[in-house]
C-alpha cells in the first residue's frame, strides 16, 4: 500500500452551500469551514467529504455523455419512500435512469447521485 484515501473532493461554485448540502443529507457535520471560503469539510461516521471553490464549473448533465458524470455517490437509505422527499426538501432533483434498488438524482450543482437500498 502507497498511502490510505484522505478525502473525496467535490467542485462546486458555492464550495459552503454544496458542503451544507451533504452534511444535512448524509447526517455529517461542517467541521471546517464557513460560508466565502475556497475549502470546507464534512466530517462523520468515520468519512470525510471536501469541496473546492471552481466558480467556473461547468456540471454535469446526466445522462449527457458530452458533459458525463465525472463521478457519483450512493447513499444508501433504509427507506426510499422516507428519504426521497427529505432529498428533494434539501434541494436534490431527479434524474433519468434508476432501477430496482437505485433512484438517480442530482445535488443542487448538477452532481449525480443515487439514493440506494436493499430490494426485497
């Protein structure tokens, strides 16, 4: 092993507003960081998400393949039925695609990713 993943880091316009999104909907906290800076962090359940300022990002488009996904997180949930509305309440919006035990969707950037559970 050369070394151990640190964080995963996230392009966003409003590096803050992105974070905030993801600590409410993955129950983590901002633990560095405050609403103008070019870098904040959430942290929780033993992970750790960074986002970066880009105010020029150019997001993706699901299911574009011009401008692709460039990469997404599954957020598995015990239950859909309760957790969608609570995503969407977050500002997350619904993409195409899904399937048994996956719905699509994107953050308020533009970022894809799935909501996942067990199928019975």
């Amino acid at each position: 092993m050369i070394g151990q993943l640190h964080s995963v880091v996230i392009d966003a316009p409003d590096a803050y507003a992105l974070a905030t999104f993801y600590a409410d909907l993955l129950g983590m906290e901002v633990s560095k960081g405050s609403p103008g800076d070019d870098w904040v962090v959430v942290t929780g359940q033993g992970y750790r998400l960074a986002f970066q300022q880009a105010p020029d990002l150019t997001p993706p488009d699901w299911p574009d393949p011009q401008r692709p996904q460039q990469f997404h997180l599954d957020v598995r949930v015990a239950d859909i039925e309760e957790a969608e509305p609570r995503a969407l309440a977050l500002g997350a919006r619904p993409l195409p695609g899904g399937g048994g035990d996956f719905r699509v969707y994107a953050d308020p950037v533009g970022h894809p990713f799935c909501l996942v559970w067990d199928a019975a």
